[in-house]
C-alpha cells in the first residue's frame, strides 16, 4: 500500500475495480479534465505501483497536456 492516502492510490484502485476494458475514453477524458498537473505529477511519480493491465490507461492521464 505504498500510495494510500495519495491521490494516485485512489486512482489506480478505482482504475483496478473498472477493469482495463471497462475504462473508455470518457472515463480517461474526465480523469485528464479533474487532475491538476500536480496530482499527474504524482501518478507519474508513482507509476511503478500501478498493474500492468492499467498502465497504459494511467500513462495516458497523466501525460495528457494541460
């Protein structure tokens, strides 16, 4: 549990419970539009703990541009 309490674990275990093909583009769109750079920041920082199945997804939020 090394990002509880941290926006990126709330994030990466939300993303888990969907599942890597319930998660479409507009579950990612409201991600990248409701994240601050900062906490993108973060899920990149904390990208290592993320699960393969929803790397790319997690990938995808937090480069998006601003």
């Amino acid at each position: 549990m090394a990002t509880a309490g941290r926006i990126s674990g709330t994030i990466i275990q939300a993303l888990r419970w969907l599942g890597k093909h319930s998660v479409d583009e507009q579950t990612t769109t409201i991600l990248k539009e409701r994240l601050t750079s900062d906490e993108k920041a973060i899920l990149l920082k904390d990208i290592h703990y993320t699960p393969i199945g929803i790397l790319e997804i997690i990938r995808a939020v937090a480069e998006a541009e601003d």
